[in-house]
C-alpha cells in the first residue's frame, strides 16, 4: 500500500528479517553531504544548459503523467474512463517474466572442483540468508529505507525528489524504490539487442509507465523479502561485478555472509553510479560515498553510532579477487574448451547457436565433466617436460586419456597456452581433439593404425602363429575399398622406412611388434582392405574433419589424419575387451534451480568379440616388452603401439590397460613434412631421429604412471586357445642341450631362454646318474619360445644294468616306472606381469 502523507512509520519496519528503525529518508547526494551532481557548470555552454532546462521540463512532465497514474485507483468513480485506466494500470502486463536475469556458469571437474566460469555478467544468485543483514540494512537505508512501509510506487519518495530537482535545476534525490530498480535491471538485462537494450534505458513516459505497471505486478507476486533478494542479487556493483555475492567475492575475497559495516556501506554506495564510486578506480569518491550510507545508517538509527564512526574512519582496505571468464585462465583449457563446444554445438542443449550461447552464459548452469584432476595434472606435466610450450623448435605436443568401457575424457592436454597463436607457445588449436571440438585437422596417425588391421586378421580366425612373407619393397595391387573399386597402385613402391625390416617372414606377433609396415600390407591384403577400414569405423575412428576414412593400400600404415581423442577411444576398446564408447566428457548438468538438463547420452556397443580384443592385448603387450617400445612398461598389464609418419613429420603412441587408454602426438603446426622431428633438441635432450617410442611413448609412459597411481592394477585376459592352435608366433629359437643337468639346474635354463617347462615320469637310465635329467622332448633343436619341455630324470640302471642280482644295490622308491610327482604346466605370463618384470 501506499505510504501516508506524513513519511514517517509509527513502528519499526523489518528489513529483510532485521528489526530497524523507519524515519523518513533524507535527500541522497552523490559524493558526500552537502555535494550534488550540479547540471551548470563554468563551463557548460549555453547549448547544454538549454538542453538541461528541457530535460527537466520533460521530467515535470513526466512527474505529471507518473502522479496522475498513481492517483488512478483513488478516482475510479470518476467515470468509465477513469475506472478503465485504472484497471489497465493494475492488471499483470502481458509477457512479464522475472527470468532471464544473467548468471554465471560453472564447469567443474570429477570431483566437484571448478576448472571454469562463463558468463556475460559475473553473478552469482543466494538467497536472502547468505546475504549479511548489515548489508541489507546499508542497501536499504540509502536506496529506499522505506520499501517495506510502501508498496510499489512512494508517492512521498517520488514528489519529494520531484521538488527537490526541479526547484534545484539538480539531480539531488533519486525517486525509485528497491522494486521500480529492480524491474530496471531487469528489463536491462533481458535485452538481447542494442535496440531492447536502449529501449530500456530511454527516458520517456511510456518506459517509465511500463516499469511502474511491472512493479505494481512484481509486488503483487512476490513477498518483500523475496523483492530485495532479487534486488541485491541483480543490481550491478562496479568492475563487472553483479550481484552482492559477486561483489563481496571481488572486493574482499569473501562471501556476502561475511561482510562487515564499512565494507557493506561500501558496497551499497556503489550501486547508484557504479562507475564513480568504484573502488577499485575511485578510492577517494568510494570512501566518501560509504560515508554518507553511514551516516544515512545513523540517521534512521539502523547502526551504533560510535560503531558507525569507527567504520567510517577505516581505510577502505580491499582484497580484489578477479573473476576471469571462459577457459583461458582455466587449470586445463583445452580440455574447457571441448566442453565449451561441446555445449555450443550440440543441438541437445538448443535449436540454435544462439540458444546454446545463452544456456552457456546466462543459464547459471553446474557443469559436471569426467576430467581426473589427477589424470590432467599428470598428462600436462608428461608433456611438458618433454616438449615445452616455447620451444624453440616449434614443436608441439597433445595426448588425450579416456576411460576404457565408459568412453569418459579424463585427460586432454596441449603442450600451449590457449591464446592467439601468433603468440609464441600460445594456440586457439586443439589438437587433442576433432575439428568439431577443437578446430584440428588432425594428424596423420602412422603405424597406430596396424592395430586395426591385426584386430581384423584376429577377428577373421588369423592364429598368433599365422606367418606371411615382408617383402623390402611392396607394390600396392589387387585392392579394392568397400565400393568395390580398384585401389591399388602399381607404380608404387612401399617399403619399411623406420618402423621395421622386410625380407623374411613374420607371424602376427613378431610383425606387429617390429611394426613391419609390408608385412602390414600384405596382411591388410589377405584380410582385405574394406574389412580392415570397417573394424577401425566400428571402433569409433574416422577423420578429424568429421569426414569418413579415405580407403586406399596405405590405410594401414596411417595416412589418414585423426585426433589423439578419436585414437585413445578406439584403443580403450581393446582394453574393454571390444566394448565400444564414444568419447564424452559431461556428466551432467543442473540448472540454476538446480534442475537436471539433457545432456548427450553415453553410446556403447561391443564392437569386436572378448575374445578377439584379449587377442590384440596379448600381442600388443608384446611393443612394451620385446617390441619398438621396448623398455616402456608400466608395472602393470599393459599393451600399445607406436607410430611414426613417413620422413619423420610425426610421431605417436597410443597405449593402454583395463583402466586408462591415452593416445600421444608429437608433430609441428607449421607442418611435419616441411619442418620434420629430426636433429632435434627438446628441454636438454637431443635426437637424431624422433620416433614413436622417442618422445611420444616415455610421454605416455610418465603420464600412465601418474594417472593410475594409487589405482589397483587390473589384468588383461588370457586369449583362446585357438589362438595358439599355430603356436605362440614367436620366432624359433634353439631349444638348449640340459641333458646330464641336476633339474633345478636344467630348469633355470630353459626357462631362461623363453620356454615353459614340465617335470614327466621317472627313467631308467645306465647313461644318466640317478636324479640327473635323462631324457627331455621336445629334445635339442629349433622350437618357439615359450614351448612346453617336458624333462624326465633319470631313476638310474634297471635291474639288467646291475647285473640282474636280485636284491643287488637298493630298490628304486616304489615299484618301476612309478612317476615323481608332476607340476602342472604354467601358463606364460602376459607380458606387463610383475613376475615378468621383477628384477632377475
């Protein structure tokens, strides 16, 4: 209701829940007692001076048209007219809305720490509680001490202010209350064009009517409390803070909660000019103005006097924390940046751009992603300690971590600052990811892309033990892509470059773990290349610009240009034992309300059969142990493959266990070919050639370690026996002479050389001293390691041997032939096993 003509509250009014005191409020000057913001001055030409005269001519207008409206209900039996104006005035306008006000965004980490904040207005919305009842007391003694006395409109306010201007030719005394400001801002803030944004900040009667229509309905619909808490919570506080608890966080490092009397007369004397009263530019005018809502506090009797003058004798002692937006100042900015485009790109979070752009930045949103601090933390170190962001080679280095049978990003990383990239060690790219989400073209992948054509010749029924003849050269015909078309090319000459050796024949094992790219070739033929291109689409792969596989006889050896993100994913299908998901990095998301949004659903399949996937593990595990990256093992089971791209323009290495799959890149923006990783110098280490186990596998190494530990070792599972149906697929070795050898002895040294051994029945022997082995088979010659020697030990001479006496010499333990107990035959350890690791 309206306040009486008197001004002045009889009893105490209740300010936000704090008892004060209500006598009526005294004029408002900007910049201390006895100054005003003066129209005229020295120097005002006569232009500006006319101008102002007419400006407030306008207003007196105005205060004519706003005094007449808030007369209206009072005169409704004057006439139809009258009691229809009324009514319209009082109605809800159409298309009143209190949302839309900006809020700050929040993108936080698995384990709820925030890595971003986005925002157009750095805001962030509490309820009345969180706010300090001082500084709702201070707000209210110099906007409108009398806003819990009055309804939507102070008469008294209004015609006071009114006379004081006009009377002055000064702006003295402002005339609207906590709700006519809020419906300002409001307003202001839900404009999207500069056309809605001037058209709210005009000054004409038809703005001015609109805003009193929507304060009328706002205090209809929301209780007093709930005005003023929507009031602190919008109103702008200078230095891009908006909101109370934005600014208390700025200003002083602290919560709206906490604020103290200097620093909550502070902040309330910002709010009517914020730029001139900015402490952060304008200390003096700051003091100065915090001063006034002091004395204005002891005026009404809101505030202890003397506590009220030893605040205003405080310095104005702020703690300015900055508030930066977006993900340049964030702890892992690339992998902010694909959640950002993520939510700009994804239709899921809106029709349009636009839409999207507003969700991000406006929506007051709790992102919740699946990045592992740890995981992040580990990554960047790795990387950057081989390839440092201002090398100055130029070189660049990415690696992305995703977690095998949920498809969740738990790392993504570039070797730069996210900046423009003329700066040196800076870049907008990622070229962790695909061009969606990252602007990348990617890379072309080298002989990561073997991986699939073994999971292809396993996936057909291909044993370990299959062997095919490498060539040292190898013509590309008879290939045909997945139209059926002729590929191949027979005035091309393929041969090993630096991944491996031709002229002999290889098994799967022995090829991939030498990265043979002509045996690659021509398995990729025996398989067929459609077959080979359908197992990597099935694993997620295709190229960083979105577009499907190109398909020519090098698909193998990588020509084609992916993501370090698209590549761990298909790697962690391996460890998923064939289970397949895309790579995502939102969780979920709440609203500002605390609502659950949409968010693009997790997409898994089993790709590949168990038992084809623990088949590429076992061979894969192979690279760490006897392979092109030997020596780079985690402790734990672990298999991967290394890449290097023709003329040494990259290197990669994708790796992984049950747990964690990462893929690394090492290459140069400018362009590998024309600027290739050789005679190469990083951080104090040198290289004459960079290879995918030179840089980017003890990358992957390091950050792996990092990554999982303190995490369980999970194991890799023992392929099917099929597998071995054509033995082990390593190369034969001679099997060693241990005949005549006590048998612990005989056994260290078959074991030593790679073969598993078993202990068979007793034997009579005249040649072999008793418990000494007689007879072993397979016996002396060329085996597979890992073959299974059984070893019989001699009983010594039978009966004829000594003569036939019967009783002659003492009885062998029980009767003839009778076997010593057995071991039952061990099966190989995978390659990764502690046991296989531990020291000799």
């Amino acid at each position: 209701m309206l306040a009486g003509a008197d001004g002045e509250a009889d009893d105490p009014g209740v300010v936000g829940g704090v008892t004060v005191g209500d006598p009526a409020r005294a004029p408002v000057r900007p910049g201390g007692p006895g100054r005003s913001r003066r129209f005229f001055t020295r120097s005002t030409s006569r232009e500006e001076k006319a101008r102002a005269v007419r400006g407030l001519g306008a207003l007196g207008g105005l205060a004519g048209v706003i005094v007449a409206l808030m007369l209206l209900p009072a005169a409704c039996t004057a006439g139809v007219g009258a009691r229809d104006s009324a009514d319209w005035f009082l109605t809800e306008p159409e298309g009143l809305t209190t949302a839309g006000v900006p809020l700050r965004s929040k993108v936080l980490s698995e384990d709820g720490r925030t890595i971003a904040t986005f925002f157009y207005q750095n805001r962030v919305d509490v309820p009345l509680e969180k706010i300090a009842p001082v500084a709702r007391k201070a707000v209210l003694a110099i906007e409108d001490s009398r806003f819990y006395e009055h309804g939507a409109i102070d008469v008294q306010g209004t015609l006071r202010a009114l006379a004081s201007n006009v009377s002055s030719g000064e702006v003295t005394q402002g005339g609207s209350g906590i709700t006519q400001q809020y419906v300002k801002n409001l307003l202001l803030t839900q404009a999207d064009t500069d056309e809605e944004r001037a058209a709210a900040k005009e000054i004409t009667a038809a703005r001015k009517i609109r805003e009193l229509r929507y304060a009328v309905a706002i205090e209809r619909r929301f209780t007093k409390d709930e005005i003023l808490r929507r009031y602190l919570n919008i109103a702008y506080y200078g230095d891009g803070a908006y909101g109370i608890e934005a600014a208390a966080r700025h200003y002083f490092s602290k919560h709206a909660s906490e604020l103290d009397l200097a620093e909550a007369a502070l902040l309330a004397g910002v709010i009517r000019y914020p730029y001139a009263y900015d402490p952060t530019r304008h200390p003096r005018e700051a003091r100065q103005r915090r001063n006034v809502v002091l004395d204005r506090m002891i005026e009404l009797g809101w505030v202890d006097p003397a506590e009220a003058e030893a605040a205003k004798n405080a310095p104005v002692d702020l703690k300015v924390t900055t508030t930066r937006g977006g993900c340049v100042s964030s702890e892992a900015p690339f992998f902010c940046d694909y959640v950002q485009r993520e939510i700009l790109t994804n239709r899921v979070f809106g029709e349009t751009a636009e839409e999207r752009e507003k969700l991000l930045k406006r929506g007051g949103l709790t992102i919740r992603t699946t990045m592992d601090r740890r995981a992040q933390k580990a990554a960047q170190r790795a990387v950057l300690d081989y390839v440092p962001a201002k090398n100055s080679a130029h070189k660049a280095a990415a690696e992305a971590m995703v977690e095998p049978g949920t498809g969740e990003i738990k790392a993504l990383v570039v070797g730069r600052e996210l900046g423009p990239d003329k700066e040196r060690g800076k870049t907008w790219i990622n070229f962790a990811a695909d061009a969606s989400h990252g602007s990348s073209i990617g890379m072309q992948a080298g002989s990561t892309f073997k991986a699939f054509t073994l999971a292809a010749a396993l996936d057909e029924g291909m044993p370990f033990g299959t062997r095919l003849r490498a060539p040292e050269k190898y013509t590309p015909v008879g290939f045909r892509n997945c139209d059926g078309e002729n590929v191949g090319d027979p005035s091309a000459s393929l041969g090993n470059a630096a991944d491996g050796e031709g002229g002999r024949s290889f098994s799967l094992v022995t090829g991939t773990r030498n990265s043979v790219n002509t045996f690659f070739l021509a398995l990729q033929k025996e398989v067929g290349l459609c077959d080979t291109v359908k197992m990597a689409e099935k694993l997620g792969m295709r190229q960083a610009n979105g577009k499907p596989l190109e398909q020519y006889p090098s698909f193998t050896l990588g020509f084609n240009a992916v993501s370090p993100l698209r590549l761990a994913a298909a790697y962690a299908a391996f460890g998923a034992r064939g289970k397949y998901c895309e790579p995502i990095a939102i969780k979920e998301i709440t609203d500002a309300s605390g609502k659950k949004l949409k968010v693009p659903p997790r997409k898994c399949e089993q790709a590949i059969d168990e038992g084809v996937a623990d088949a590429v593990n076992h061979v894969l595990s192979g690279v760490l142990t006897r392979g092109t990256a030997a020596g780079m093992g985690i402790g734990r089971d672990a298999a991967g493959k290394t890449g290097t791209v023709d003329n040494f323009s990259a290197a990669w290495f994708a790796g992984y266990t049950p747990d964690l799959a990462a893929a690394v890149w090492v290459g140069d923006p400018r362009g590998g070919y024309r600027h290739p990783m050789t005679n190469l110098c990083l951080e104090g280490r040198c290289y004459g050639a960079v290879y995918g186990a030179t840089i980017p596998a003890p990358i992957w190494r390091q950050s792996m370690m990092g990554a999982l530990r303190g995490t369980e070792a999970t194991s890799f599972h023992r392929p099917p026996s099929f597998f071995f149906s054509k033995g082990s697929g390593e190369d034969r070795v001679q099997v060693p002479d241990v005949r005549g050898m006590k048998l612990g002895e005989a056994l260290s040294r078959l074991r030593a050389a790679g073969f598993e051994t078993r202990i068979g029945e007793r034997v009579r022997s005249g040649r072999y001293d008793p418990g000494v082995v007689a007879d072993m088979s397979p016996g002396p010659g060329p085996a597979e390691p890992g073959t299974t020697i059984t070893l019989r030990v001699s009983d010594g001479p039978g009966r004829e041997e000594r003569g036939g006496r019967p009783g002659g010499g003492e009885p062998p333990p029980g009767p003839p032939g009778t076997p010593l107990p057995t071991t039952t035959p061990t099966l190989p350890p995978l390659p990764g096993d502690p046991e296989e690791q531990a020291p000799a």
